[in-house]
C-alpha cells in the first residue's frame, strides 16, 4: 500500500487547491481513480444554514518583480507563497505599500507560512522571513497575481458503500488545502485506502458514508443538503485528518463523549500497539465542529496523529513530504479499518443456555480430562462471553472485562454461533 | 475594606455575647450600621421544633476574691472567665468546693478556656491552668457573679435582598460568641460586608437572604418560623464562620454534596489563587447541622478557613485579635462575592444558530485573515460556548470542559447577547 | 473452635470423595454432626438443566504392580493416585502402553497431581514426576482399578435457617474432591461453623440457605430443582472455598458487582483487621459461575484466602493439612460471620424528628458543659447518624461517610430506638 500512496501523494501534492475552483476538482478527479466519489457542484451564493457559498477562486500565476527585475514569492515555485483566494491585482508599488501584504513568520525565519482570506477580499504574498528582511526598501516593485474571483460553484464528493442495515458509519476529510502534506493530503489518502478496505469485505453489517469537502463551508454545504436525513442514521463518524506522520495517535472524542463512535477507537487504541492519547472534544479543530454542533451534535470523533496547531511545521511550507511516513499513514488506514472492524463485531449477544453453564464436553468444547489446568486463553474467552453475554452488555464492554480486544473473541463467537449457543 | 472591618471588629470584641442578652442586642445595634438586619424577639418558653427557647441571661460583672483578698477571674478584664450563661451566685467556699467550678486547660497552661452551660443550671469559672495550680489551697474563696437568668427573649435579625426572581441564596452566620476573633467575629464581620458589595450591584437574578442568629438555638428558632415557607426558594446557601485567618480556604460540601452550592463554591475555588481543600458534609459544624438536617436538606455549605475544632486556638482566650488578619478577611469576603457572581452568570444558555458553526466574519466577531494563528484566546473562549450551548448544560460545565473560569466568559457572553446569538 | 475444626478435619481428610458416591454420603454423614443438612439423591441419567446426572462411581482399591513386583501408585496409601471416575481395570500391559495412562507434574517432580476424568470414561494413574522418571521401560506391569460406574445417584445437602423474613442469604460450599485441604476441606468446615454461629443468634432478619453440593453438577442440580423458586427470595449470598490457609483475603464480587452482597462484604473487609483484595467476578471460580450465569445472575460472591489456580499446591498431594491453619480458618468464619451481621443491621433507618437536630441535653443524651470540646466519638457518632438517617441511604453507607465500621454504630442504634428516635 505504501507505494501507491506516495503514487497518489506525488500526483496530489503540486496542484494549487482552495475551497473552490478548478485545483480542487483536479483533486477530486485524482481521487475518483481509488474511491467513486459523486461530486456535486454548489452554485455561488447559494446559502447554506448561516453562511453563503463565496465566489469561485481559480489562479494561473503570481510573483512580485523587485526593483532589481529578480522575481520573488513565484506561484509557480510554491503555492504557499499567495495567499489564498487573492483578488488578481497587477501593478507597480513602492516597497511601503508592499509590506501591508506580505506575511512571514519571524520566529521561523527559512519558513513560508499558509494564509488564506475567503471571506474578506484582499490580495498577499507569503515569504520566508529571511529573504523578506532583505529586501531593498526603496525602487518599485511589481506585484503580479493572476486570479479571478467570480461567480462558480463549490464542489465536494461522497459516496455511500452500502451494507445490511441503512444504519452509517461516515469517514469524512477535507480537501481544500494547497501543498501541504500532514494537514491535507493525510485525510483524503487515508480516505480512500479506507474506503477500498471496507469494499473488499464480503459482507457489512453498516452502510459506510464517506465525504470528502473544502473544510467548514463544504462540509456546511453538505450538510444543509443531506444533514437532516442523514442525521437518523449516524451510528459513528469519524474526521480524517492530519494522520500521515510518526507521532503517537491522538484520538478526539465526539462532543457526546460517550458515543459508541469513542468506545470503539478507544478500545482499539488501547488494545492496539501503537502509543496513544486521548483527549475531549474541543472546539479549535476540523469538521467535528460542525457534525457536532448543537443542532446535530452526531457521535463523530477523529484520530489524528500530530493534531492541527500543536506542531511547529502546521501551515506552513515545512509540512511537506518529509513531515509525513507513508508507513505511519498505512498503521493509520489499518487503525481506522480496525475500528470499523470492532464496530461490525460488536454486538449484544445472548446466550441461548442462560441456566448454568452449557456443558461443552457434550459439543466438543472441552478440552480434556486435565481440564482447567491445561486449559489456554481460548477456554476462559469461551466461558467468560458466555457468562457474560445475557443481552444487556456489548462484546467491546464483555472483552475490556476480561481485558482483552474485541478481535481475541472472533474465534469464540464463531465456534458459538456454528454450535447454536448464541 | 480592611480599615473598616478592623474598626467594627474592635468595636464588637469586647461585648459579652451570648446566645440570649443585652450583649447579643448590642451586637446587633453595630451591626445594623453596616446592613439593615430586622430584629426580631422569641420570648423564652417559646417552643421552636424539639427544643424551647431558654431563660435570657444577662451578665454585670463576676470575679473570685482569693483568701488573700486578690481578685482573680475578672469578667470585666476578660469575659471568657465565666462559664456561659452562668446562674448568679455570691458566697464563700473552701478551695475543694470552689474547684468543681473551675475549667482550665492543662495542655494550654497560660490560656482561658471557652465553657458553657447553656441547658443545665450552673455556674464557673474559667482560667489559666498555671494560675489554677498555684491557688493556695487553705483558707476562704469568695464567689461572686452579678447576673440574671429569667425569661426574656433570645434575639436574631435577617435581611431579604430582593432580586429579579424569589429564588433565594441564603447567607447565614451566628453571633453569640463573647470575646472570640476567627470562631465568632469573622462570620458576621464577612456577612455584612458581603452585604453591602451585593446590594451595590446594579441587578440581580437571585434574591439574597441574610440571617444572623444566635448558633443552633437560634437557627433552629429561625426555621421554625420561617423553614417551611423559604425551603421551596432556596437554590444555594452557606454558613459563615471562621473564615478570618490566613489559613487555607476550607469548603465544606452540603449534605446533598452535589449541589448548585456546592458546584459554585468548588467551581470558584478551583480557579482562584488561594489554596483550598473540599471536604464532604460531616456533623461536627455550625448552623448547616441545622439547614442540612434530614426534614430540610436545604444545599447549604460553608466556606471557611481555620475550621471550627481543627486549630488549638479554637474555644479559648487564644482566638483573638491577632489570630485573625483582616486582608484574610477581606479575601474571604471577596471570594463569597464571587460565588455569588458565579451563581448569578450560571444559566443553561442555548445558541440561537444550532446547525454548524455561525459565520462569525460577516458579524465582525472573527480576527481576520490568519485566522486561527492569530486568534487569541477570546476565539476560542466564544467558539467553545457556541459549541456546547445547547441548553443541556451550565455555563460552569461549558467554562471546566474548558479548564476555564466562568468569568473568562463574561465577554464572550456580553457580545452574544449583543449579536443576538444567545 | 480450633480443636473442633481440627478434629473434623482429620476424620474429612482421609475420604475419597467425588461428585456422587459412598465417600461423598460418608463425607455428608460427618458433616451433619454439625449442622443437620437435608440430603437428597438425584439419580443418575436425571437431565439437570444443560446437563445429565452421570452414573455413581466408587472405588474400593487401586495400584500398580511393577516388573519387579512392587505397588506403586496406591490408592489406600493416596487416594489422588487414582484419576477420580478411572473406569475398573485389571490387566497387564507393557510400559509403553502404560505411560498414555499416567499424569505427573513434571515441574513439582515430587508432587502428585490431582486429574479427573467425570464425563469422558478413561482411567489413570497419577505420580510424582521424581518415581515415574525412575521406572524400568522393560517388563510386564499389572494395573488393578477395583472401582465401578453405574446408574446410581449424585447426593448433595441443604439446610434452611429461618428468619423473621422470608428473604434470603445462601452460603454455598461444594464437596467432591478426595484429599485435598484448602482447596475442599476449608469450605464445608467454614459453611458448617458458620451455620453453628447464626443459628446461636436469638433472632434473626434473614432467613440463611445452606447448600453443600458436588462443584458444578451438584449445584446445577440443584438449581434446577429450586433455582427458580429461590431466586425472587435472594438478597445475597456467597461461595465459600479456598479460605483456610494464612494468606490475605481475596474477595471476588458477584457478577452484578455492585449488590448488596458486594457492599457488606467489601464493608467489613475495609474495616476488618486482615490484608485483603477485592477482583471482579472472573469466570475459572467455583460455583459463581452457575449462581451468576446469565438467567440467574444472583448476587452471589466469594470470600477466599488462597484462591483456586492462583497457588502452586492447588490440586496437588501439597495441597494438605501444613498449608492450611486452623487459625485462619476460624478468622475466615468469623469474617463471614461479621458479613451476615453487617447484613442483618443494615437498613434505611429514619429519624423521626427531621426539623433541625433532636436536643439531645434532655434526652440525657448529651455530654454535659464543655459539650463537643470533651464529647468522645459516641457523640459524633449519634449526631451524625441522626443527620443522615432519611431513610434514602443504608447503615453502611452512612457509616462510610464516617468512614466507620457498620459494627461502630450498633450503640447507637440501641439508644435511638430506646429513646424512640427511630
């Protein structure tokens, strides 16, 4: 898996993305190779609960000619370097008018930081500190964007893999950002390499719902569509987000806090190998802010591993390819698989013999005159489920008794339902 | 506030208080320059529940007069040398009648014990145990106390501050302490100073009652006057009581333990900056004995500092003047009042805009193009109470998911009042 | 008590005894000098829930004759040497042959361990590791099994101690295994001892079961016969097993976890004087796993010293009366005993005078003068039981916010019902 991530990395990580326009639907087209995403386009001005859908953005080229003729701050180099959804501008200014739109990060100084303006129009450049510093303060610059900003649309994709029940498991992730690596491309790769897992299984007890949308207004645009109707249905959901580099897991519960959605990826956290942490849902981060939000406030976590804004790389032009492992990425995948897994398994199971323990001799459960003592682990899984599975529990709360994965019960439940016990 | 507390405080010092008299009447009178307490009298015989309201007594003067003719146990020098409530009496004794009536401390040699005997006919001195012990043994005692024990009445007083609704937060406290500093003075010293910051606040939500009464008996006359009608308007209350000294704030939890009062005190507590400790309800206290008992179970604590039994000064003539200090005082003050603030900001506030996040920008509430770099923590503060304002919860919970006080809201709340967003 | 334990010990001790049999009547026959148990006969092929009552073994003798004509393996000399429920058997055979019949410890070579085969007809010869090593791999050895297996009857014992309700406390203990100590012998002496103390008390609130059974089928046989009946009438019960030797207390909770079983267990071992630990219910105990099987889930614990598989002698020849102390033995009875009297003085006591404190004073409930100063721990006792008890909490939790032994409060209990305050 690991090489064709960094395939569709490699494929991903030039174009100049937005929360509209046409980097983002080359995104999307890219995307559509590994998941059959739908897409859907949202006319500009479109309302959408308390927002509005803004104006398309598209940009060709951007650079700033110094007075010495040297072009600085080239689009082409680095998509960093324009702040996002710029107004085109082309024209001459002395270097005081200049600073007002330039943005570097003093504290580091080799770095182009990430910025963007939606919702107020304006025009900038993003530069290293450094060469910012050194740049003659007298002479005419030339400062050349060539944008347009203008009536379009806002695209986004989702696909629903349909399983027994109409009952959903939804992954969603954001697509939106130019070239970042950790906080961006992790999500949507991540995606989709899910999304083929979950296709190969023979049989799915849920639907599985993926989104993949600008963050905030996509998401808000989605969810002004489908979010009544979907909103019934929701079992679990999880953002996709900021997964791709070696650090420890972190898992953000759901605003609930309590949902099966956090029951689940915490008890396949702490059975897993991989160190982890887990933290309360808090506002300052992705899409989970408008799943759970008051009005919906769905059971959606995430898990993420150097979490947005606790890592000196995010936003800007240090998280790139060599921020990121594309073998943490696919423990990443496996983890989130892992969690649709032990949602698929758990069950409240019941016993069909409640009075007294079932006699396993008689079915060929037993293991054998020495009994109890040369007995291993998969005689006590057997009895411990069966003793405790009288209906009013779940296997993830009947394993974590035992201190045990969900997965270490796969044999038992088998074993039980081919002998009629459950 | 600390000039003013100290010049009552030396005022109400020397007067010999009890739980009935002239001295309690007194009390009073300077009190009443501070907060405008009603009076009122219950005549002695009264019943009041299981109890009766006991014979005033009053006091003019009491000393021993040694065989050597010196006076010794002087009232008038300090009027912890009689036992409380003392019949009259004036006749010679050997040295082994005189001593049944004498109370020292053995383990405090040089300090007078704290005696009463409010509920069986008696009468004693008090003293310090190395001058007890150098009493010649030969010769006439003469005993002498000049006081009265008739029926009368026993006096308390209580203020209603009325607020916007008749939900109650009561403040109570006890006078009937003679000369004592932490374990008398600092309550009604505290009460009414906390009066008069609560009657300057241009409005209020809660209705604040305020009662000084003489302990327990006085209590209990109270509420059997008043307990059932109030016991339906009461929301939060707390007993105040030696609360003067520098000692760590002690909040002790009501009955309930779970209670608003409780929740406001701890929540205060917690993010103030003197250090504390919460201890659960236990019988061994003052007035909420009375407030918490099975029939009211009202949510009454008590905040307090050196606690009552816990502090080898407590119930002798050590508990005095410089025992005490008045910036301790004023803190304590300080922070009943903002109890009381916590109590009045708390509410279950629900955001008007529940589906997704509303769009802060177009209502200028967001700081501009960097966005979440920037924003400081006012952001995040407005953004989190959007999130978790759903009418389910308090502002004190919304305010410790985010390990933050309820105050660091007040702006957050102001401006969504002013946006209309709550 | 020692002695007489002992003395049952001894005349125990010696008896093969399996699930049904002469040794397990002869057993039973001992035990009703103590306490006078009903027995009952189940016969053999009797469908006992899941179950099937398996035919009546007994043993009369048992040995090898060796190539060199020695016995090895006797049963008269150790009656584990024998595979409990081995079929008859008498024939020669060579070595090779022989070896698939024996069972040793080869990591406690000197150790005899204790197999057997109930429900899988077989035969056996169990050895230290150290003599089977040693025997010659040429010649002819003679096995002799002189024991049979028919249609006959499993017995087992129950005894109802009546009370002044009909709700009931069980006491369980199993009897089934031949020589072994702590792991058989310390449960029917415990039960049988236990039986002798309440039926000494002059009343009693519960009605106690005794029910002595061979482990696992015994007690589903039973269940099945009085399960359903019995089950509304339970309020608590107990297994007893592995609770004579010196190690500290284990108490392992019902599988509902937190009854009232549970409580007054965990309540006197908190307050009680020996080392202990409490652990979940776990499936591999004893006969909890019927009591607590989903359609009964009884609140049935367990309160043990040396639990089952957790110490090496557990079914070995070390398992024996040096492992044990009689001392242990009786504390163990005496702990279970404070267990059931815990149980029989809890309850939700109310005081009858709710508004405000009783007066103690003319109660001459109240220490005199110096009041709480010199009041000893009665006092605080009495007055915090009276604030407390409002009939929503037991006696124990009432006694664990004082964090008091139930048994602290039985003074004043007596006091308050003679004054008429409960």
């Amino acid at each position: 898996m690991k090489q064709e991530l960094e395939k569709y990395f490699d494929r991903l990580w030039p174009i100049c993305r937005s929360i509209t326009g046409n980097g983002l639907r080359e995104s999307f087209h890219i995307l559509q190779e590994l998941i059959p995403l739908q897409l859907e386009e949202i006319p500009s001005g479109t309302p959408v609960f308390d927002w509005e859908i803004p104006d398309e953005w598209n940009i060709n080229d951007a650079y700033i000619l110094a007075p010495d003729g040297s072009r600085i701050c080239e689009f082409r180099k680095n998509n960093l370097h324009v702040v996002n959804y710029s107004m085109p501008i082309d024209r001459e200014m002395e270097y005081d008018e200049l600073v007002k739109y330039i943005y570097t990060l003093p504290k580091q100084p080799d770095t182009i930081p990430y910025i963007t303006s939606y919702y107020k129009r304006n025009w900038g450049f993003c530069m290293p500190h450094a060469l910012f510093s050194k740049l003659p303060q007298k002479g005419k610059y030339k400062v050349h964007i060539d944008s347009s900003l203008q009536k379009g649309s806002l695209t986004y994709g989702h696909l629903v893999l349909p399983g027994e029940t109409d009952e959903e498991i939804l992954f969603s992730t954001y697509l939106c950002h130019p070239s970042m690596a950790n906080n961006e491309l992790s999500g949507p790769l991540a995606l989709a390499f899910l999304y083929k897992e979950l296709a190969k299984l023979p049989k799915r007890k849920y639907t599985y719902r993926f989104v993949v949308a600008p963050e905030t207004i996509g998401v808000i645009a989605y969810l002004a569509k489908y979010g009544t109707a979907i909103g019934k249905k929701i079992r679990a959901g999880y953002v996709l987000t900021c997964c791709g580099n070696e650090a420890p897991f972190v898992y953000k519960r759901s605003k609930q806090g309590i949902s099966i959605a956090d029951k689940a990826a915490e008890h396949v956290l702490r059975y897993g190998s991989t160190p982890f942490s887990i933290i309360d849902f808090a506002i300052g981060g992705s899409d989970e802010r408008q799943y759970c939000s008051p009005g919906f406030n769905w059971p959606v976590g995430s898990l993420t591993r150097s979490m947005y804004r606790t890592y000196p790389e995010y936003h800007t032009s240090l998280d790139n390819k060599s921020f990121i492992s594309f073998e943490a990425l696919e423990k990443t995948i496996e983890t989130y698989f892992n969690i649709a897994r032990a949602l698929e398994m758990n069950e409240r199971y019941t016993n069909k013999i409640p009075y007294c323990e079932p006699q396993l001799g008689k079915r060929n459960m037993y293991p054998g005159e020495a009994g109890w003592i040369k007995a291993g682990d998969h005689l006590y899984n057997l009895l411990h489920f069966l003793s405790f599975a009288d209906g009013s529990i779940d296997l993830i709360d009947i394993s974590e008794k035992r201190s045990k994965s969900i997965f270490d019960f796969e044999a038992v439940i088998r074993e039980c339902k081919d002998k009629g016990l459950i």
